[in-house]
C-alpha cells in the first residue's frame, strides 16, 4: 500500500510541475529501501511485481509506450536484488553506506537513462541531468533513514 501511495505522490508532483521540474523516481526509490531494509524473501517477489505493476502504469499515464519506464524499474529491482543477496547478513548491517547509496542511485538513473536514449541530444540530456539534481536530496534522505534505522536495531 505505501507504494500506491509513493507512486500517487510521484504522479501528482509531476502534475503539479507542469513539466517545469523534474520528478525524481519516488515510486522505484521507494521499492529499492524497501528490498535493502527488509530482509523478507516475500518483500522482494512482491517487489518485483510492484516495480512491473507501476512502470506499467507509469507508462500508460505519462509516456504512452508500455514498457517504456516498466523496464528500467524491472531491471533496477532485479540487479538490487541480486547485488544484496550478494552480500553476506553480516556485512548488510555496517560498512555498506557506499554499496546502498549506489543502489539507491541506480533507482535514479536507470529509468530515466531510457528517454535520455530515445529522445537524445540536448533534450534527452537536460531532463537527465535535471532529474539527477532533483533526486539527490531524496537519495540523501533515505540514507539517513536507513542510518537512523541500523543505529536504532543496533542499541535496542
């Protein structure tokens, strides 16, 4: 249910912009803390349903291609997932501040880097660079939480 919500928020930033700023990727950034917080098997199948669910409709409501966004939130959700696995339960509580950080960044380059492919040249590049300042506060936000939350399971 709070992806619904993320992806609303995301959809009616957009709105309200009117296209003058650019929207980071809320809905994904949210599925990608989600995976690397919760150690659930299930929270990371649903996630995979849930980023090819509102990439679909990401798709339908603002770019008119389905597929388009559904990719790149697909494929983010699946290399986050595979990179996490990767490392061992001891090592995800400390000493991964970098390994988080860059995939919270993946969950903001890649679905963009799509438009930036198909529109090309200077329009595909300032929506691109203008969507990565955007999303950067937000991606700092998250490491945050997520540093609050290790800090707190920690020193219970």
């Amino acid at each position: 249910m709070f992806f619904v919500f993320l992806w609303l928020v995301q959809d009616l930033i957009t709105v309200f912009a009117g296209g003058s700023a650019r929207v980071p990727q809320l809905f994904i950034l949210g599925l990608v803390y989600g995976i690397i917080t919760d150690e659930r098997d299930e929270i990371k199948l649903s996630a995979i349903w849930a980023s090819f669910a509102g990439g679909i409709l990401w798709d339908l409501r603002w770019v008119g291609v389905p597929g388009f966004f559904t990719i790149g939130y697909v494929l983010v959700t699946l290399i986050v997932i595979h990179i996490w696995n990767l490392i061992p339960p001891q090592g995800r509580s400390s000493g991964t501040g970098w390994i988080v950080f860059v995939m919270l960044e993946l969950s903001q380059i890649i679905p963009p880097l799509f438009p930036v492919l198909i529109l090309g040249g200077a329009t595909g590049l300032h929506f691109f660079v203008g969507q990565q300042f955007y999303s950067l506060p937000v991606i700092i936000f998250c490491m945050y939480l997520r540093a609050v939350k290790m800090k707190n399971e920690n020193n219970p």
